[in-house]
C-alpha cells in the first residue's frame, strides 16, 4: 500500500508540473511586445502630367510671352550682294532676311480657345549700299517692318505637358525705308543726310505652333507664321528721287521662339 500511494503522489505531482506554463516562457512572452499596425505614408502620389496640365488649362488665365525670330520676305528687292538679308544664322532665301522681336498677350478662357494682341518689330534691318537712292550719291539702304495686330488661337492637341496650335491673325504693317547719305554733311538748304520713307498696310495671316509647360507659370514655344501685306500699289518718293521699296501685295514668312508666363485669373 505504501508503494501504491508512492507512485500515486510521484504521478500528481508530473501532471501538476506538465500543465503549468514555463516561467521562462511566460517571462518571454510578456517581454514581446505586441506589433502596432504600421501608420499609412504621408508622400501622396506623383500627379500624372496630364492631370497637371488639366488643372492649368481649364481655368481662364493670361499668357504674356516675348518672342525672338527671323522674318524674311522672300520677294522684297535687294542688291545682288544682299540677297538673302543679314541674320544670326546666314542668309535665308533669295529676298531680305532679318532679326524679329515681339510680344503677345493672350488671354485663354477655354481649354481650346484664346485671343489676343501681339506687336512684332525688327530691331537690326539689313543694311544695303547697293539699293535705291539717287545715283550718283553714296547712300545707305535699310527697310525695317512693325506689325501691331490682334489674333486667335485654337489649341487641340494636349498631351502631358505639351500643347500644339492653329490660328490667325490680322493687323496693321508699316514698313520703312531708310536712306542715309554718307559723307560729310550736306549743306541745309539740301535737306537732311537722313530721308525715311513709310508705307502703311494690312497684314493678314495664318500661324501655328507649340507650346511647353516647364511649370504651372513659366512656358516655353515655337511659332510659324505666314502673312499677305497689303501695301498701296503708287509707291511713295522724296523730292531727291529716294522711293518705297515695297509695293503692293508682299509675302512675309516668320518663326520665333517665345518665353511667356501665366497669370491665373
């Protein structure tokens, strides 16, 4: 009976061991904290360029660009040593060639369609010794062309952060024709070294484009244009023989490059 109730106890006292937790473990188990749910990121998405460019066109705005060209006038007579004008990139074509600056301001109310005003001017006309002038002086030629006109632009093409054009546009041209007398001065009861000759018209042309959003202000374009003067037929002339050089109907060809920035309404 003894030996019974000996292994009676030795049995309890493994069952009791067996079912109690580990101290060790439990030790462990308390020191773990528990895993917190990780906390969302904050860096929102990249916008898609074509959501940016949206967010800009669809509201009304004002673009004010600059623009730096060339425009040649394919049929404008030059001396044969002219021929093809003066640029910064060489002559271009048969006629008179030279550097174009101007400004637009436009003023874009729907995503397809703007208008506006543009003045183009050229600053550095080709200078001619060989053309016009009473003969038998030593005289300098130069013709320079300002344009001041209104225009409207559609605009059907957008893709990411680039937009392409078509339009038109109509206005005032006035050319001039310089003729300077080189030498020494001439007396004042023969007029003045200087003699200006202007001829004013209409301009009428087509154009089309590109532009590209660098940011939501700063844009970046190339423009063509093509344009029909309409200039008077009886060419203008000074007492000393010096006459317009231009005539008529004159075909002018232009590109530029622009550099606006946009002014949200």
């Amino acid at each position: 009976m003894a030996l019974e109730r000996r292994h009676v106890a030795a049995l309890l006292a493994l069952v009791s061991a067996l079912s109690a937790p580990a101290p060790a473990l439990a030790q462990k188990r308390s020191a773990t904290p528990a895993k917190e749910p990780a906390a969302p990121s904050s860096t929102p998405p990249a916008p898609n360029a074509a959501r940016v460019l949206d967010r800009i066109i669809d509201r009304p705005h004002t673009v004010a660009e600059i623009e730096a060209g060339i425009v040649a006038l394919p049929g404008a007579p030059v001396s044969p040593g002219q021929r093809g004008g003066d640029t910064p990139f060489g002559t271009i074509g048969r006629g008179d060639a030279t550097l174009q600056t101007g400004i637009h301001v436009l003023y874009r109310f729907t995503r397809e369609l703007e208008i506006g005003a543009g003045a183009l001017f050229a600053p550095s006309p080709t200078s001619d010794k060989e053309y016009g002038g009473l003969r038998g002086l030593q005289r300098t030629h130069s013709r320079s062309y300002f344009f001041l006109g209104v225009e409207g632009r559609y605009i059907p093409i957008h893709y990411d952060y680039f937009e392409a054009w078509v339009g038109v546009s109509v206005g005032g041209v006035v050319v001039a024709d310089r003729f300077v007398t080189e030498g020494d001065s001439v007396p004042t009861i023969l007029g003045t070294r200087e003699v200006t000759i202007r001829t004013e018209g209409l301009g009428v042309g087509a154009q089309l484009g590109g532009s590209y959003y660098i940011s939501e202000n700063w844009i970046a374009g190339l423009n063509f244009r093509g344009y029909t003067w309409l200039l008077p037929d009886a060419a203008r002339c000074s007492s000393i023989g010096d006459c317009a050089t231009l005539s008529g109907t004159v075909l002018a060809l232009e590109s530029g490059l622009t550099i606006g920035y946009r002014l949200p309404l």
